[in-house]
C-alpha cells in the first residue's frame, strides 16, 4: 500500500490537539509514540464486549478474550519471524524483558565470566548487567563508541574472547540514534565463544529498523509495545525455544505451573512458564492491533519517510547557528540530539512546549554516556511514522525563538 503521511495522521487523533494555543508537534516518540485510533478502539472493544479472564473460563467471554490474546501473539511472532509462536513471552515492556533474561543468567554467571555492553546502553541494558555482574563476581566490559556515537567495532571485537557468556547490545541508541550492526556482531560473537549468549535492546529497534530474528540469530530480542503504536505496560521478549524452555522461572504463581502439590510444583510449558498470574489482556489485544495496523503498510515506505524528515531536520541542524548535533553515525534511526550554545536543554524543552513542540531533554536514561560524551545532557526530537517536513520546520521556528529568549 502507498504511504501518504496526511492520512497517516488522521488515524491518531491526538495529533489534533493544541498545546499552550498551538497545533501540537510531537517529536518524544522515542520516549513514547502515540497512537492510532484502532488500538484505541481494540482496547476499549475488549472492556466494553468481551472483559474476562484468559485461558481458564468457561464461558464464551473467556473464549473471546483467549482468542484474541493469543492472536496478538501470532501477530507479533509472525512480524519478527519467531521460529514458534511459543518464543513470544509477554512482559511489561523492555526493561521486564532484559530482567527476565538477566534474572535467568544470574544462575549461570560465575566468577571468570564476562558480560559485553556499550557505551551507549540506556540504563535499563546496563544497570541490569551491572547488578547481575557485581552479584555473581562475573565482569562486566564496557565496549567504547567513537566521538560519532558510532561502536567501535573494531576494538569491540577485541574484546570478544571465551569468557564472554553474554553480549547485550542495544538494536539502536535512544540518545544518538545510532545502529548497531546486530546481524554481524552476533555472527562474530558466536564464532568466538561458542557459549556466549546474545541479547539485543529492541526498543528503539522494532519500530524503526527491519526485525528477523531468525536473520539477526541473537538468543534474546527484548522490545516494549509503546514505542511501537501500542499501549503501555506491554512488552515482549522474544528468545530461541530451546533455551527459554529451561530458561529459570521469572515469576511464580497461576498460570506458569503445569502441576501443584503442597510441597512442590512443575512448570507449564512455553510460553506460560514465564508468565505468571493474570497478564494485561486489554494491553496484549491493543498490541496486537497495532503491529497488524503496522503490517498492512509498507515498511520500507514508512522507513524512507522517516529517514527523510530525520535527513531534513539533520540539515537545517546543520546550518543552525550555535547548535551541535550529537550524534552523527552513519545509521541512524530518526533521532536528533542536539545541545545549543544559547541555553541549558531543559530551558530548550521549556520554551518549545510553550509554543507546542513536544521534545525530550536530559540525560535520555542513559548517564554514563552523557558522562562519556563530557555533556549534561542534550535535547532530544525524535521522529515518527507521521512526522512531517512541515513539523520539523515548526521546530527549528521554535528553536529560533529559544535562542533569541536566552541569548
Ligand atoms: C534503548 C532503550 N532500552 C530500553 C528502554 C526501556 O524501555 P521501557 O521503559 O519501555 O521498558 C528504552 C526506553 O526508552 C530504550 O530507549
């Protein structure tokens, strides 16, 4: 199907607003995106028709809601190519997802292990490692990036050696923007340590780059459904069968057991075993609505238009005087960090909001690399399937006034 941005737009109706009297431009979908009406529509269906608990009623609201939450698993399996629907575990978004991986490995860690992330790690890929690390006397090695932003690939690979039980890197970089090239890093990973594990932060990846998971050949793929057109409280991870079907328990209770006694218990199969107690149906049904939303468009169009508005704002950044773009690899996904001469970013997102551009400012969750980059923070626009030209151009007005203001 073409892509037309315009009607595009009319499908999320939030984006009719004003904000202090203006049209509203939001450019945080990194943080969240917004969404269309259909998964408003799915979620609401779900409480207004068929509210019930899944998998054990036996009436036909609990069958009505069952079908559909397991429907929204096929959805999500069949969008990044999971070999089985039972790869599919939901989780309450990315962070969930990296702990129940991490909460399984802590098991395995031992003293001589090595855990591999990055410079550019949000804190929820490398606070998890860190504490997995310093609780197991396992090390945690911290790959550099470039002035770029970009990994250093080279002295990446260096590191690799046979201790290296773990690499979990980010598909892309909340705060720069940058790829990462996760195809050939888990192929060189793995063939020098045959035991290393590979877990990918999906979740500036699922929205915005090309997902297979059985291509990339990582172990782990961990994303959240708000950054993607769905609700919040959502999230998926995603891991090879044959590892998660021994994975440790997350969490215990209903639902994840197979048989109880007084005294012990046996686990249900995949993918209940990792989902205890009453999930969050209404969330699952919305998720599902949005990645079949997603999957009737056509995603090289929607990435090129992405890419077009984040080359178009990337050029006038350019020639904006007494701005400084961080962040500059070669893929990006359409993330614009940016500092100014002028003024502080958070006196930046202040005078934006006031004439109703939404950005985000600060350290992104991602400190120690702001650290790194010798920066308090940056201001931050990040661009989304109905982003526009037009948009970007309300934002550079709007930072025209920001420097006259603080000047
Ligand atoms: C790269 C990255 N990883 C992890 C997360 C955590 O996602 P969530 O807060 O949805 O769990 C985020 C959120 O901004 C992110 O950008």
């Amino acid at each position: 199907m073409a892509f037309d941005v315009n009607e595009i737009r009319t499908e999320f109706p939030i984006l009719n607003r004003q904000v202090h009297n203006n049209p509203l431009v939001y450019l945080d979908n990194a943080a969240t995106t917004q969404k269309p009406q259909v998964v408003i529509d799915a979620i609401v269906d779900y409480y207004t028709n068929y509210n019930s608990n899944v998998h054990r009623g036996a009436h036909q609201l609990a069958d009505e809601a069952t079908r559909k939450f397991e429907a929204a698993r096929d959805s999500v399996a069949n969008f990044i190519n999971a070999s089985s629907r039972c790869e599919v575990i939901w989780s309450a978004g990315t962070t969930e997802s990296i702990n129940i991986v991490a909460n399984g490995i802590a098991k395995l860690l031992k003293a001589g292990d090595e855990v591999l992330v990055t410079e550019m790690e949000h804190h929820a890929n490398l606070v998890t490692w860190q504490q997995a690390c310093l609780a197991s006397g396992a090390t945690l090695v911290v790959a550099p990036i470039s002035d770029k932003g970009e990994l250093d690939l080279e002295a990446y690979y260096a590191l690799l050696n046979t201790h290296t039980r773990l690499a979990a890197i980010p598909h892309a970089s909340n705060a720069l923007g940058s790829v990462n090239p996760i195809q050939a890093m888990t192929a060189r990973i793995k063939s020098i340590s045959s035991d290393a594990l590979v877990m990918i932060d999906g979740a500036q990846g699922i929205a915005h780059c090309d997902v297979d998971v059985q291509a990339i050949g990582c172990d782990f793929y961990a994303f959240s459904s708000h950054k993607f057109y769905g609700p919040t409280g959502i999230g998926v991870l995603w891991g090879k069968e044959q590892l998660l079907a021994d994975w440790p328990v997350w969490q215990t209770g209903g639902e994840m057991i197979a048989e109880v006694s007084y005294q012990s218990a046996k686990w249900n199969t995949l993918p209940y075993r990792l989902e205890a107690g009453t999930p969050n149906i209404a969330d699952v049904i919305g998720f599902g609505a949005a990645v079949e939303w997603f999957q009737q468009l056509d995603k090289q169009a929607v990435l090129a238009h992405e890419l077009s508005v984040l080359n178009c704002a990337t050029q006038m950044a350019e020639s904006f005087d007494g701005l400084e773009i961080i962040g500059s690899a070669q893929h990006k996904v359409p993330v614009l960090s940016f500092v100014m001469q002028q003024g502080h970013p958070a006196d930046i997102g202040f005078i934006l909001d006031r004439q109703g551009v939404a950005i985000r400012t600060g350290h992104h969750c991602a400190e120690p690399l702001m650290n790194r980059l010798n920066i308090p923070g940056t201001a931050r626009a990040s661009f989304a399937i109905y982003n526009t030209v037009n948009e970007v151009e309300r934002l550079f007005e709007a930072l025209e006034k920001a420097k006259k203001m603080l000047a």
